[in-house]
C-alpha cells in the first residue's frame, strides 16, 4: 500500500496497480506562478498550497511530484465513470484521428446516435425525446428558459434559494447563493422560492408537522410576486453547490403541481444527479416521483469532456425552429462520443447499483462518525452525493467554516481530495467518480475520523 502519512496516524491509500508516467513538465511552483501572471484571478483555484494534478486513472489523481489521491470531488461532479476510462480513451483517440470537429449544419453519426440514447433513457411515456447539444450546464438551463418562455409566451421564472445552476447573467440570476453572484444588474422576471433544506428550514419549522410549508408557499409567490402566470420553475433534484440539499420526498410533487396551475413548465437540473448517480433511480428527479417538462444536463455525461444537453418534448422543442439558432461546439463527435460512451458504461458495468451500495456503504461510515465528532451536524445524500454538514453546536447549528476548510486541507495532506459547499461553506461535498469501492470508501471515512478529530482538537 502507499501512504500519505503526514501526522502520527498512519493512514493508507487503496492498492491501485495504475503506474502513472513520469511527469517532466513545468513545478508546482512554476505553474503557480505562471497562473498568478497569465490567467483570470477570477478562476477558482482550491486550497492555501495549491496542488499541480497531471494524471489520473479511474478514482485516482496524481500531482508533478508522483503523490496519488483518491478523488472524492469528481472534478466537482464532472467525472462519472472513471478518469481515462480505458473504453472511452480508445474511442476518442480513435475519433480525433479521424474528425475532431465539423458542425451540425452537416450529418453525423454521433449526434444523433447520442440523442437517442438519451431518450431511450427518459421514463417511459414522458414524450422527452427532443435534445439540443450544448456545451455546459450553463448553457444547457439557459437553452430550457429560453424554450419555456416561448412555449407559454410568459418570462417569470421560479427557482430556489440555495440553488446554483451557472455562470452567465441569466444563470447567474436564476442562482441564489450570494457567494456565487457578482454586485452587477440581474436579469429580470427571476423569483427565488424556498428550497426543502429541512435541516436549516426557512421558516424554523420541523418535518412532517410542517405540513410541507417550503413546497406549499410556493403558490404565495406566484400570487404575489408574478402576474400569476409564470413560465417555468427549475431545480435541481438535490441541491449540490448550496451543500447537498435532500428535499422532503413530498417536496417536488407538490411544487411541480403549483407551478404547472399557474402554466409553467418544469425543468430538472440534472448536472450534478444524473446518470446513476443516486444509486435508486438513473435521473435524480425519479426519486421524487416527478416526471419534468425538461431535462437539463452536463459535468458527468461528458465525463470530463465539455458536454451537455437539453431534453424536452418535441412540440415545445418545435419553437427553436422559429429563428436561426447555433451552437458553434455543441454537438461535436469527440464530445458527444464521450457522452455516448458514459451512457454505455453505466448500464454494462452497472454503475448505477454501485453508486447504491457503496454509496450506502460510504454513508454508513460517515453516519457512523457523527457518535464520535460533534462537530458533525448531518450527514445527508443519495447514492454517491454525499454532504456532512459541520457545525460548532448541534443546537444552534452555527456553522464550522473555519473548521470545513481545516478538514478539507488536511485530506488533502492525507491524499484525499473533497469539495465544500453551502452558503457558509461548512458542508464537506463528496461525489467521487461512480468506480469507487468500498475500500476507498473505508479510507475516506478513516481518513475524516483523523481530520475532523484533529480539527476538533485545535490541532
């Protein structure tokens, strides 16, 4: 085994008979300061002593120096099936040695075989069928507003506090989390509702005597706040950057019926829960009982590759035949050959029943250390999206963000690399590519029973 021994516990990462290549390029330290000089300080960069990731094979990572890691972030959610897939890596190199890009104003085989396949993978009777190829879940959303108001010829948009769902001024505004949004003008006709976080409630109330008052309210801000005609509400299935956000199983049931009696259309964002990754159903809205107006997805269908996609029905779909639309890389063969190739993997290596047991394995584990550490206010997620919320008092759940970060960086130190998210911050996100095993899941658990130990410790 190797270790990544840096305290006096010694903890040791999973056998991987992956040798990776020796690494010649530019230092930690060059590369840092070539980034310093050169790119957008405004890209997100993780962690006091950055780390310089060169390599990786299925759930491992591997810095300039040789150090390995077990990847528990996915490159935030965005590798699905395994770093360098050893299938997919054979069908790219094969692709770009014969057409990396054309366009789709031509015929290709890939596209349309992908698009299939999407929606041979929607539930049954859903009618969504209809895909436009895009590059990012930012796109992806903006492409389902867009069709939404044309097809109900109203602009006001719900969507939920907590939420994220992209980086462009539309998406940007949609998104209400305020660490993710810039001091500029937001687009118009957006309404932020309340989200199902039953352990931080909006309104201080506790489940199931509740009577569901975070769906219900919902139609107050129809009524209030809108003409009270809207033209869509979009969420995601489980909130990832605003911390692993589980709703009440009722919750989405009972918004999707407000919404569509007030004429709007539903949109599922499916960038961070799709393709198995909940372990019980393919699609994260399945878990809810819902079937959405659209499914918007990216990250881990490409599985690393910039891919994604928009589904819907075909008569709302009809709309962007109206004027000339494009997409100058949505939809070309490498990309959505790795889309294609995900699909595939998923169903013949069964990914989605190991995202459930050894997610619920994983869960366990975690569940398990909220006896030891105090500082673990919930453990909560599906599957392999996970999230551990810390707090300072279990009482007043005043959150730990100076302790998340400690965590956090001491994995790292261990070889264990995580997320963080929540509006504060404080909740530790682990959504790990979906090949992981219960071995990785056991060293993941050892390794925060010493982190969150020390932390707590003030060491």
């Amino acid at each position: 085994m190797s270790s990544t021994d840096t305290g006096e516990k010694r903890i040791p990462l999973p056998v991987c008979d992956h040798q990776p290549t020796k690494y010649d390029g530019p230092s930690r330290d060059e590369l840092l300061a070539l980034r310093r000089e050169y790119v957008n300080p405004g890209v997100l960069m993780y962690y006091k002593d950055p780390i310089a990731i060169v390599e990786g094979h299925m759930q491992y990572l591997w810095d300039d120096t040789g150090k390995q890691y077990l990847d528990g972030f996915a490159g935030i959610v965005s590798v699905s099936v395994g770093h360098c897939h050893p299938k997919i890596t054979e069908r790219i190199r094969e692709q770009v040695g014969k057409l990396v890009h054309t366009t789709t104003i031509y015929l290709h085989p890939n596209i349309v075989e992908f698009c299939k396949a999407l929606a041979e993978r929607m539930p049954a009777d859903s009618e969504l069928k209809s895909t436009y190829v895009t590059n990012s879940g930012t796109d992806s959303n903006e492409l389902a507003v867009h069709m939404a108001r044309m097809h109900t010829g109203r602009h006001d948009v719900l969507t939920l506090r907590n939420c994220y769902h992209g980086g462009s001024q539309q998406t940007m505004s949609m998104t209400a989390v305020g660490t993710w949004k810039y001091p500029v003008m937001s687009a118009p006709g957006i309404k932020h509702v309340a989200p199902g976080y039953c352990y931080r409630c909006p309104f201080g109330l506790e489940y199931p005597s509740c009577d569901l008052k975070c769906a219900t309210s919902v139609e107050d801000v129809i009524r209030y706040e809108t003409s009270g005609e809207i033209a869509a509400f979009i969420g995601e299935p489980i909130q990832g950057v605003g911390g692993t956000v589980i709703p009440p199983k009722e919750y989405f049931g009972i918004v999707y019926d407000i919404v569509r009696k007030y004429g709007g259309l539903c949109i599922a964002d499916e960038v961070q829960t799709g393709f198995g990754r909940t372990g019980e159903q393919y699609w994260g809205f399945e878990n809810w009982g819902v079937v959405p107006d659209f499914v918007t997805m990216a990250k881990g269908i490409g599985n690393g590759a910039p891919l994604g996609a928009c589904t819907t029905r075909p008569e709302i779909a009809e709309h962007m035949a109206k004027r000339l639309h494009f997409n100058t890389f949505g939809g070309n063969p490498v990309s959505v050959l790795s889309g294609m190739s995900v699909l595939e993997i998923v169903d013949e290596e069964d990914i989605q029943k190991q995202a459930r047991e050894v997610g619920g394995h994983l869960k366990d584990a975690l569940t398990a250390l909220m006896d030891k550490h105090n500082l673990i206010g919930e453990v909560r997620g599906l599957g392999l999206m996970l999230g551990v919320e810390l707090v300072k008092d279990r009482v007043s759940k005043e959150p730990a963000v100076a302790e998340t970060a400690s965590v956090v960086e001491k994995a790292k130190e261990r070889g264990l690399l995580l997320g963080k998210g929540g509006y504060y911050g404080n909740v530790i996100r682990i959504k790990p590519p979906m090949c992981l095993t219960k071995d990785d899941c056991d060293f993941m658990a050892d390794c925060l029973d010493v982190c969150i130990g020390e932390v707590a410790a003030g060491q």
